[in-house]
C-alpha cells in the first residue's frame, strides 16, 4: 500500500546564479561531462526502479522535452551510419517515462511541486531537487533507495541530510532531532536557513524527499509568507505530529547549483571516466604542479 512509484523533479527556477547561460540553456541542461544534469537525476530514479517521473518546467522550456524526446533525423543518421553506440546514447533518455507539468509563476519549491498534483493525485512521491548529485560508490547503497525502504517500512515522510558546519549550517534547512535508531532519525522540528545560534543541530536537508501523499494536501492548505508557501512549513507541520523521519546521507554529493561545486563535480566525474579519466589525471597532476 505504501509502495513509492512516483517522483518530481523541480526543473523551472531561473538559474540566475548562472547568467548569461542560462539565459537561452535552462539550467537542468547544463551539463556535467557529457550528460545534463536533469539526466543524472533521472538515472537516480531508474536505478531503483521508479519510472514514472514528473518534470516541472517554465513554460518556454523546450530544450527539455526535447532532450527526453526522439530526436529523429539524428537517431536515423546515426543508424544509417552504423554508429550503434552512439544511436544506443541517443536513445537512453527515450526509457524514461517522463511527464511534463508547467509551472507558469516563479513561485518556489512548494509551487512547483502543486504543479504536480494530477500527476501525483494522493500517493506518495520522490522529490528530487536537480542543483544536487549524488553519487553512490559501488556497492553502497544509493541514497533515494534508502529513504524508499525506510518509508516502505514506516509509512512516514523521510528526507535525506547531511553534517554540517560553521557558516554552512546557514546555507540549507535545520533539523531537530527527538531520537535515533538503526540511523533513522525522528525529527522533531525543521528551520529553513537559521544562523547558527537558531540552527537546531548540524544536520542539513539535502535535495531527496519521500513524501507521503498528505503532504500535497497540507502544501495546498498553508497559508503564503511573503506570498510564497514554504514546503518547510509543511516539513515542520509532520515533524511536531511525529510523522517526519531523517536519514544521513554519506556518500558523494556535488552541489551543481553553485559555480564550484559545478567545477568540483565536472573535474570529479571526468576522473571517473573510463574514457578521459586517466588523461584527467595527468593533466591535474601537471596543472597542480604549476599553481
Ligand atoms: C531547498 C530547501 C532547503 C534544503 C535545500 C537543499 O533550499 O528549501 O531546506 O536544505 O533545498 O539543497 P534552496 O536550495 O532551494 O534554497
């Protein structure tokens, strides 16, 4: 009854942190190596099985159907060619079942998701928030697959963090926590952004969510603050009922949303690559011994 088989992904902010590019590229497009980001974190999804996704996206932004979509005359040159594998690379981003919602007003996190309510209807969903990529190593566990079986489990919201510090704790929301078992965390309140005397602990919410289907519920019954509604609010909300848990994530995690964690992430996966990764190397090695 509480199986997760749906998921968002809020891809319609303005990606100002990035201007000029992302005056013409939406910034879910930008890419990491080869591949956009909005494509990492669907890959996040299908790892695990969840395959029916909804892309929230500003009205003009074509660019990503496009990119989930068939590009015919590419694919048909490819196959003309003979060139399989680039044709099998053209055609991964047709797997995904994606949807398309449209979110018309800048107006949030909580707005994007309301965007989604056909879609989701009253089931529970993944959130996925595109300015972050984790990586999970061989063998460890990813980390939207966790927060999956703990809320199969429980029945209850759960959302990833991680620890932080000093003037970091300031950059995401705050939870408090009222116990722990197995690393499950009960959390008992939530801050968006405290300075550091407000902040409740050093576990900062990263960009997954499970979320219970009462939640678009509560989202369309909070009252706007400065004439936004705050998914924060209805975070709090479950976690002063005892119907929010937190689980620590502490795997990879490149902030995409920011200047350097782009380069961080971009410099990072390119030393992965099968195909450039040792060439990565020695260049860095070569770059650093002249810095
Ligand atoms: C949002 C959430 C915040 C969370 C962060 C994670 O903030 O409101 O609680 O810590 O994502 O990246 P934003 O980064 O959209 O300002």
């Amino acid at each position: 009854m509480n199986k997760v088989k749906k998921a968002i992904i809020p891809a319609a902010g303005l990606g100002t942190r990035f201007l000029p590019i992302t005056k013409a590229v939406p910034k879910p497009m930008l890419s990491v190596l080869d591949k956009p980001t909005i494509q990492y974190i669907t890959e996040e999804l299908s790892e695990i099985g969840i395959e029916e996704i909804v892309i929230v996206v500003s009205p003009d932004c074509e660019v990503i159907r496009k990119h989930f979509g068939k590009a015919e005359s590419l694919e048909e040159r490819l196959l003309q060619d003979g060139k399989q594998k680039l044709y099998e690379i053209a055609l991964e981003t047709r797997k995904f079942n994606v949807k398309f919602a449209v979110q018309k007003q800048a107006n949030g996190l909580a707005g994007a998701i309301l965007c989604a309510e056909e879609f989701v209807k009253e089931e529970p969903f993944v959130l996925l928030l595109g300015d972050e990529l984790l990586y999970a190593e061989k063998g460890e566990k990813p980390c939207v697959k966790r927060l999956v079986e703990i809320f199969e489990q429980t029945g209850k919201s759960v959302i990833a963090t991680m620890e932080v510090f000093g003037d970091d704790v300031s950059k995401y929301g705050n939870i408090g926590i009222s116990s722990e078992e197995d690393g499950v965390m009960q959390v008992s309140r939530i801050v968006e952004k405290p300075s550091i005397t407000e902040a409740l602990s050093n576990n900062a919410i990263i960009g997954r969510y499970v979320l219970s289907g009462k939640v678009m519920g509560m989202l369309k019954n909070l009252k706007p603050r400065n004439n936004e509604i705050y998914l924060t609010d209805a975070l709090d909300e479950l976690a002063s009922n005892g119907e929010l848990l937190a689980s620590c994530f502490e795997g990879a995690r490149y902030d995409v949303g920011d200047k350097l964690g782009y380069i961080k992430a971009n410099v990072e996966f390119a030393l992965k690559s099968k195909e450039i990764g040792e060439e990565t190397k020695e260049f860095i090695k070569d770059l650093a011994s002249r810095l």
